[in-house]
C-alpha cells in the first residue's frame, strides 16, 4: 500500500511536519482511531464500496473512511487532520501494538529494493494462475524467447502489481 490512506507516499511514511508543533494526539486516542478505521474499513458497506469502485477510487473510499473516524473522535475533516491520523504511524514507528492495528500495515510486505538500471533482475519463483506450476524468470524468459524463434537476447519488461 503505497497510498498516503495508508499512512504512506511511496516507500516514506508520512511524517507529522515539525512546523505544526508537538504530535496533538496520545497513544491511547491512536490506538482508538486506528482501531475504528480497521473496523470502518473492514465494514460490509465499505466492501461493498470498495468492491465497486467505478464513480470513486479505492482511495476515495479509505480516505471517506478516515474522515468519518476523525469526525466520530472530535476532530474535523480537514487535511491537517487527515495528516495528523495518517503521521500515526511514523509517530509511533516503535509501537509495535500501534504498528499491529491497521491490517494495510500488518500485511505490507512493500520495501525500497536495492535494484538500479542496469542492474541483473534477480531470478524470481514464479507462480502460473492458471494451473500453478512454477518456474523461474529466467525459465520463463527462455521459453518464450525459443517460443519467438529468438535467442535469449530480447529485452524484457517487468510490470509488477497484486492479485486478489
């Protein structure tokens, strides 16, 4: 999740900016807000929401959520205080209880690589959805190269994403 619904911009956590001062909210009332935004999130009705996002985005719909978290604890729905829930988690980067709540940050496996242009791909299990049998990248490549009547000299794209 690399969303900023997700307490993240790309790989950097969003931070709380120290020109707003001192972090306005306890340990207590994060655990509380967070908790409810899990609940929120996990919701039939924003399933449902979240299933059919053609007039919204995904974004939309956990962003809708978050401002009804925020408005259910007190505060306001604006962005100074959408960015005060969405820093929790770099406030609290060493609450490992804090860091356990949101379910878009128990299962983020998302990390910086250490890959630059140029560099060797590394040789990837991959995984056939159709009938899964595995085989690496560089299997792959060779199968398709001999499927195009190629040696393995083309160049090769990588687009990565999820399925679920």
């Amino acid at each position: 999740m690399l969303f900023p619904t997700s307490g993240r911009f790309g790989f950097n956590r969003i931070e709380w900016p120290a020109s707003e001062g001192p972090y306005p909210l306890s340990r207590e009332v994060v655990i509380l807000m967070l908790k409810r935004e899990s609940e929120l999130r996990l919701s039939p009705e924003a399933q449902v929401r979240y299933d059919d996002v053609v007039d919204e985005t995904f974004e939309d719909v956990a962003e809708e959520v978050q401002r009804m978290v925020l408005a259910e604890a007190g505060f306001d729905r604006s962005p100074r205080s959408l960015l005060m829930l969405r820093s929790a988690l770099s406030v609290f980067k060493n609450d490992d209880e804090i860091q356990g709540i949101p379910f878009y940050n128990r299962f983020n496996r998302s990390k910086v690589g250490d890959l630059d242009i140029g560099s060797d791909v590394p040789d990837a299990s991959l995984v056939s959805l159709d009938d899964g049998k595995s085989l690496t990248l560089s299997q792959y490549y060779e199968q398709r190269c001999a499927e195009l009547g190629s040696a393995p000299v083309l160049p090769m794209v990588i687009v990565g994403g999820s399925f679920s």
